[in-house]
C-alpha cells in the first residue's frame, strides 16, 4: 500500500512539474513576444513623429512659395506628383510626396526607423492643404473706429478731411465736439439709429449721418520672414534695410533716415517695436506692408513715407497689433494704418493722410487726417515675403 501511495505521489509531481513546465514555457514566449511588440511600437512612434516632421518641414516650405512655381513643378511631373529624396531625421529617415487635386494640396510624409539589422518600421502622415488668396478691403473713411470715436475738444476746425465711421451700434459710439472739425460724413451700420449712436455737443450743428455696412477683419502677421535681429541706425547716421525681413526691435535715432528697400508688388517687413526719433522712408516701385507687433514710439518731427508731403501714400499700408497705439509729437504719416484691436490714440498735432482703422480712436490736440482711399491686403494664411495667393494648412489625416 505504501508503495501504491508512493507511486501515485511521484506521477502527481511529475504531471505538476509538466505542466509548470508547458505554463513557463508559454509565459516566456509571450514575455519574448511582448517585448519585441513593445520594442517595435515605440520604432512605429519614431517613426510617425519623423513622418510627421517631415511633413511639416514640407508645409512650411510651400507656405512660402508661389502658387503658379508649385502648381508647374507638379504637372510638369510625369506622375503628376513631387517626390523628396530620402531625408535622414534622428534615428531614422522621411520622404514626402506632394500631388494635387482641385485646389488642394496633399503632402503625404512616411517616416522610417531600422528595426534589428535588416527590418524597417515604418508610419505615415498626409497633411492637406488648400489654395488661398489674399482678401482685402477698401477704406471708405478717414477715420473708422470699429468699436468707438471721439473728436474731442482740441482739434482744429477742418483738420479731419473726409468721413468718420464706425461699425457699432452702440448708444454714443460717435461723439464730436463741433461739427466744424469734421470736413464729411458720418457713417453708421445699416441696422444703427444715428439718434442714439451720434452724440455732440449740446451748442454745435449736426452733421450728414450715412449708412452702410463696412466690415474690417484681423490682418495675421507674417511668420516666415528672415529673422534679422535687433538694429539701431545711431544717432544721425542714415542706413537701409530689405523689405522680406523680421526685426525684433528696430531704434531709428535722431536726425537719422532709415531707407527701406522694396522691389515691385507687395513686400513685408515685420517690426515687433519700433522707437521712432528719425525718417522713414521708402525705396522702390511697389507697397510696403509694415507689421509692428507691439509699441510705435514717436519723438518730434518724426516722419513715416514723408519728405516734402507729396509721397504717394497708396506706397505704405501700415499694420499694427498693440493694446493701444500713441501717435503724437507731431509724427507725419503717409500710408494707410490698420489696426482693427488697437486703442488709437491721435494728439499732438500728427498728422496722417490716408486713412485709419482702429478698435476705439481718441483725436485731440490739433491732430489732422487728410483721407485718401487705398485697397488694404488682408492675406487669410501667410504667404511668405510677398502678397498673392498661396497653399495654407487645414488639417492632419
């Protein structure tokens, strides 16, 4: 009896030493599995985020190209399509194929990783663009305050030649002092009652009320253009600067002439601050589209396309997109000035001729604005250096 016990124990330990043996086995496959799985999804994550570098270096590069250069490159191809040499990214590498359909382009990226000595991983990511085309709108006023306007006590009579408007209705969005300030109209949405959105004087006359729904849209700044910097003309010094270029901060001194060279067409220049103590003046055939992000600062007599008052104004179009803009000491400015966000402030006898866009504008203390119609470009993706029409990204798939 004993021996039967002791054999049937001795068969228990080997069926649970089998089957610890099979489960073990089992386990260690799956662990060897797992890890190889684990090891190939992270080289499939390197390489979608290379594929997806790849793509976005390709999308950067036609935002700044010519849309006629882009469009040619590809139908003069014999697949109809634009295919990247291989690119070496990180630990791995990416090709890009461009093709169009209608008035999109698609940018597909497929990024690579080596994967053990003779296997690759690969990803994918296609990014779609479509074709844009500069917008813009026409200035129908001398000064126009999207939300506001006040002509305050200050002004001289006359010193505003043509219309003021506004596209709010709210009760006294408009307040004049005298009517004799204003040499024109004033214009109020379609929908506005000119009873409540005017306000003047109690003593003073009225004046002509015009409707019409004028609309001015946010102008996006450029962010492809050559990063220059900081630059300072120095105290009397006259110097010049290209037009395609990006400043952080440019200090134009006193008595100084910064020239700004431009070449035909629409030509960018893009100035986050701007201490202005000199003359700015403007050098070629075409219109220079000037962007400050932040602060003007004005000292005396300071100039902007001006010299002896008879600069073709229609050659500046001046964007800015600061809380509030101070233009006074007797800046003169000849161009257009849009800043449709911005607090606008005119006093100490400036003088623009052109005209203004602003979110609320204050004029005082002798300031005067002579009106000239220009069409303002208002691009709705960034073109690059230049205005046109261009390729801008909509989505990822």
């Amino acid at each position: 009896m004993q021996k039967k016990r002791k054999g049937a124990s001795l068969l228990v330990v080997i069926a649970i030493t089998g089957i610890v043996t099979i489960i073990c086995a089992t386990l260690g496959t799956a662990m060897i599995f797992e890890n190889k799985h684990s090891i190939r999804q992270e080289k499939k994550t390197q390489a979608y985020f290379i594929a997806k570098a790849g793509a976005a270096a390709t999308v950067k590069a036609l935002s700044t190209m010519n849309t006629s250069d882009i469009e040619s490159a590809i139908v003069s191809s014999p697949t109809h399509s634009i295919v990247s040499d291989d690119t070496k990214f990180g630990v791995g590498k990416f090709k890009t194929t461009i093709t169009k359909v209608d008035d999109s382009l698609s940018v597909t990226s497929v990024g690579e990783v080596l994967y053990g000595a003779n296997d690759n991983v690969t990803d994918s990511v296609t990014s779609v663009l479509t074709k844009v085309t500069s917008a813009g709108v026409t200035t129908n006023s001398a000064i126009f305050g999207v939300n506001s306007i006040n002509v305050n006590q200050g002004c001289s009579p006359g010193n505003i030649i043509g219309d003021i408007g506004t596209s709010s209705t709210n009760n006294g969005a408009i307040y004049y002092f005298a009517d004799n300030l204003i040499n024109g109209s004033i214009c109020i949405p379609i929908s506005g009652d000119g009873s409540k959105i005017v306000t003047k004087s109690s003593w003073t006359g009225d004046k002509t009320i015009k409707k019409a729904n004028n609309s001015y849209i946010d102008a996006p700044f450029p962010e492809t253009l050559t990063s220059m910097g900081t630059f300072t003309t120095g105290n009397g010094n006259n110097k010049s600067i290209n037009a395609g270029t990006c400043y952080n901060e440019i200090k134009i001194e006193n008595n100084s002439i910064l020239t700004i060279n431009i070449g035909s067409g629409d030509n960018k220049l893009r100035i986050k601050k701007l201490s202005l103590a000199g003359n700015i003046i403007i050098n070629g055939t075409g219109r220079l589209l000037l962007y400050v992000d932040d602060y003007i600062l004005t000292g005396w007599g300071s100039k902007i396309n001006y010299v002896n008052g008879e600069e073709d104004c229609s050659k500046l179009v001046l964007y800015n997109n600061a809380l509030k803009l101070d233009l006074n000491n007797g800046v003169k400015i000849n161009g257009e000035i849009y800043a449709p966000n911005t607090i606008i402030n005119l006093d100490g006898g400036v003088e623009i001729k052109g005209s203004i866009v602003g979110k609320d504008i204050n004029v005082t203390g002798g300031a005067k604005v002579t009106f000239i119609s220009c069409s303002i470009p208002i691009p709705t993706g960034d073109t690059g250096g230049t205005g046109g029409s261009g390729y801008q990204q909509r989505y990822w798939k």
